[in-house]
C-alpha cells in the first residue's frame, strides 16, 4: 500500500476507505482528510485521534454512544458494521449460550444505565470470557474514568481497523 | 408529540428517531442526549447547533464532507439516506435532464476542488434552478465564508428535518 495513493485521495475517496475506522463516525475521518499529505499511517492515526481529544467532552460521550453494545440489539437484528461484526465474530460473541447472552444483556444494560454509553473495549484484542470479566470490572469505576477507558478502546479498535485495511489490501484499487 | 417523551428516551432510542438531523452524523446527536430534559424541541435543536459551533474548525468541515453531493454519486446510486433523497427529490434535483446533471456535475467539481467540501444547500427550501444560480454565485467566495455558509444551510436542514419527524410522527409509538 502506497503513501501517495492516500495523499492523493479526494475527501470521498478518502471516506469510502476511512470513514468506519472510528465506529459509525465519518465525520471524525472527513475532519482530518484536510491534514493530508500524511507522513506515515501512524500520522493518519494520530491526527485521527487528536482529533478526539480535540472534542469537548460531550464529543467522546457521542462517539462512545455510536458504538454498538456486544452481543446486542445490533448483532440480533444484523445491523451491524462489517467491521463491528468481524470484531464480535473474532471474540466469540456471535456464539454464546442462552445463558452467556443473558449474562452480558444484563452487564450491558447496568453498563449503560450507570455511565449513560456502551461498555466498549477492543474486541479484537479478546475473547468472551475476558470482555464479561472486564465489564464486571470496570462497572465499578467512575464516570469519568470509563470515558477514558472507553476513547482508549476506541484508539485501539480504530488502530486494528487501520492495520486491516492495509494487511488484507481493502484499499481501492482504481482511484 | 410529547416532550416527556423525547426527555425520557434512552440514548439509542433518541439516536433511533434523532440521529439523521445532521446528514450521516449521528456523533451530533448522541453527543447532545445527556442534556435531556430538554425544555422544548427548539431547545433540542439550540443544543444541537451549540454542540455545531463547539467543534474545531476541521469538524465543521467534517460535517459538511459527510454530505452527498446534490444529483451527485450517492443519488446515481441509490445510496442517499432517506431524507437526502426526499429533500432532493422535493427541490425536483432527481428528475435533472441531461444537460442539467452536466451543468450541476460541472459546478459540483469546480466547487470541491476549489473548497475542499461540497456545496450544502437546504434543498428543500429551494428549487433546481435557484440551487444552480445559488452554487454558480456562492463559487466566487473565500472557504472561510463558504465554510460559515454551508454550516447555516446545515441547520437549516437539520430544523426542516425535526419539523418533518414531528408532522409526520415519525417518532416510535412504542419507548
């Protein structure tokens, strides 16, 4: 994959390969399409996340609540991104028991109840087993801890969605 | 339409009836949920437009990069979001003959390349030919005011989008 193909795209071009590496947020990637020429991907990345942090704290509350619960409303209903059913897919959550699914409705639900946004947390990066420990865990944390840890999840997710787009060459070939 | 509620909705519930009122933005609306209860829908829509003019000056342009060219490639397509295809299909934008899909293709063109964002316009509020005029005029301005311009039209749009989910009760019946 070609630095120059990505500096050269048009903000669209740039959207249609971009625009879901931060979860149902195009905006985030049509904010730093300006930035370009990019030194690196790893450039790209981190104005995609000084762009977050740029948001005021209402923002990153937004972007976790575009997020989708785990093995939730979205996964049932097969609405879910391509991207987000991979991840789930990857960390077993499209294969849990009756008894699984209930338990993690029911931390989900608490989750949300008490921070007012999903629990997110890189999917990719575990497995069904570590995410219900995890929420059971961080649903004792503060408010504002949990939107740091959840912008955190969302650099790393967003970091994987990158890295996938060049290792298995999703980028478009005709520009 | 009751305002209780709007202010008793959960954020998925307000993202399930708010989350188009900025095109392919719902990071706008899930932001501005934890401000319920809102004292009316024009407080709503106020905190909609504050949380607009909060953002750096890249996510302003990011809003307005989240929009589909008008008779442009999403149209072509079929891949508009249903209130941009009925928005311009009111302004009369889907049944353009030839020579008018060159013309406003042209002008669309020159227009990106020149700002960096395509031109919005509350479509709904205007026709194919004042639409034609209006880009043709709104050309000859600096990015900064085009910027600014396009921002209004936003509003404009995302005002004539809660007026249509409350006259037609597009709103769940069932919270």
């Amino acid at each position: 994959m070609d630095l120059n193909t990505i500096n050269s795209m048009s903000y669209e071009q740039f959207l249609d390969t971009f625009g879901n590496i931060i979860e149902r947020c195009p905006l985030v990637t049509a904010a730093i399409w300006s930035q370009q020429p990019f030194a690196s991907v790893t450039e790209l990345e981190n104005r995609v996340f000084d762009f977050i942090e740029s948001l005021p704290l209402a923002g990153k509350e937004g972007i976790l609540r575009c997020h989708p619960d785990l093995a939730g409303r979205d996964l049932m209903r097969g609405t879910l991104t391509d991207e987000s059913q991979n991840e789930q897919a990857q960390a077993g959550l499209t294969l849990l028991s009756a008894k699984e699914k209930e338990t993690l409705g029911f931390l989900n639900l608490q989750y949300k109840a008490k921070f007012g946004f999903p629990f997110v947390i890189c999917a990719k990066m575990s497995d069904k087993n570590k995410i219900m420990q995890e929420l059971g865990s961080r649903l004792q944390n503060e408010q504002s801890e949990e939107l740091q840890k959840g912008i955190a999840e969302v650099k790393k997710i967003c970091h994987l969605r990158i890295c996938d787009l060049f290792l298995n060459e999703k980028l478009p070939t005709k520009l």
